[in-house]
C-alpha cells in the first residue's frame, strides 16, 4: 500500500513558519517530500528555521512577510509558485480587555487572524481550482469554539476578546470556504491547537503550565510536533472526503 502521507510533487507555503507551530509542521510537509516555503515577521527566525530544516529531504525556503501588508503577500505570492497546500498559521494575539480595548486594536489582530488568510486564499485558491486539486489547512485554536477559562491562567490576564473573536472568524471562514470551493477539488479545513505553552510567544509560568496540563484528560500540554500528523493528514492526497472539518489536537480538553 504507497504511503498515504507521501506529498512528493506538491508545494506548500506556511505562514508564520520560523518557529513553533508552523514550523512543525514545515517540518513534516518537508519530510514527507513537499516542496515548502515559509514566512514570518522577522527575518532571523525565518533564515534560522530554513538553515535548520534544510537537511530534510526536500526544498524549504523562507522570507520575511507581514501578511497584512499587500506588497508582502503579492511578493510571497510570487516566491512561492503554484501552491497546492496553504497552511494559513500566522497569528497575533493582544491582551485588550473587551471594556477596554479600541477599533484600532481590535481591527490590528483581526487583520493578522482573519483578513490575511482570507487574502492569501483569495490569491492561492483559484489557481488551485484551475488545476483541479488542492488544500487549505486554517490553524485556528480551542477558542475559535470555546471561551477562556479564568481558572487556568492563573495570576495571568486572560481578558483577549480580539483573539477569541478572531477564530471563532476564522473556522467559520474555513466552513464558508469549504462550500465554496469543493466541488472543484480543493478542500478547506482547520486545526484547533490545545495548549501549546511553547508556540507562545511570551514565557508562560510554571503555575499556568500545570494549571493548563489539569486540565486536558491527558494530563500534558501539547507540543508544536503534535500538530504534525493532523496537518500531514489534512495536505495529503487521500483525505479529499475530509472537507469543512475542524479538527480539535488538544489532549482531550474538549471532551471534559
């Protein structure tokens, strides 16, 4: 039987792809012979993952892209070719209480979470429809269908509504998508990551740490490797019945 996660021929771009989760699962789309390009918002971390996975069996390269920024994504566009698999991670979360926080504000993560990924399909998916195949994997989290809980963070500020609001936007555009454009070959799903304390991009306390491991039946935190395989799964070319889906990788926290 050929291998279900063999992705030989096929290229892929990862936002937010020099570090934690995105670049996990570069990783994996490298290793399972994709051809992978990555961004982020800053250069050394993208030079440093692309120099760290270079080894892995296929073509990786990276460059420096806010994804809010439509020069940036016409000239990722451009880097990247033909895409077949869109790996939409790049995120941005503030801490603006809802009493508190500004249009401005407000506006600033969802122009990161939402707008930008619906720019990138808008760009990436009809060439996709045109050869007849693709996929689209959104990274969204728990809170696009869950509210923080105030227990598990404690002595942290957990008042986010931007960053709730935003996935929650973001899997319904996976869904709207999904309809859209199937038919014609290309699928839309989403990945809710769990707790995944080392995708952060501020250090998270020990005390929260423990806080968040109670609260998954499995008794851990996540890691970005843990993303690897649902992604690989969703990319592949065996999982075209899979469509509209939002795959929960949270250590059981949403069955409690």
């Amino acid at each position: 039987m050929s291998n279900a996660f063999d992705l030989k021929g096929l290229r892929a771009l990862v936002t937010g792809g020099g570090t934690g989760i995105g670049r996990a699962i570069a990783a994996g789309l490298l290793d399972a012979g994709a051809a992978v390009t990555i961004c982020g918002r800053r250069s050394a971390q993208v030079d440093e993952a692309v120099a760290a996975l270079g080894d892995g069996g296929g073509m990786i390269r990276g460059t420096a892209c806010d994804v809010t920024v439509e020069e940036d994504l016409q000239r990722l566009v451009d880097l990247a070719g033909d895409i077949d698999i869109l790996v939409n991670n790049a995120g941005y979360a503030r801490k603006d209480g809802w009493a508190d926080v500004t249009r401005e504000q407000w506006r600033e993560v969802m122009s990161v979470n939402v707008e930008a990924p619906l720019r990138l399909c808008q760009l990436l998916i009809p060439p996709m429809v045109e050869r007849g195949w693709g996929r689209v994997i959104n990274v969204t989290s728990l809170y696009a269908t869950l509210a923080p809980e105030p227990a598990r963070y404690p002595g942290a500020d957990i008042d986010i509504p931007s960053y709730v609001a935003s996935k929650h936007a973001l899997l319904g555009l996976t869904r709207h998508l999904a309809v859209a454009v199937s038919r014609q070959g290309v699928t839309v799903n989403a990945i809710s990551p769990g707790m995944v304390p080392d995708a952060q991009a501020r250090p998270v306390s020990a005390e929260v740490i423990e806080a968040l491991a109670a609260g998954a039946p499995i008794g851990r935190v996540g890691t970005p490797e843990d993303l690897q395989t649902v992604a690989l799964f969703l990319a592949s070319r065996k999982s075209g019945f899979v469509n509209g889906q939002n795959i929960n990788v949270d250590g059981g926290w949403t069955t409690w």
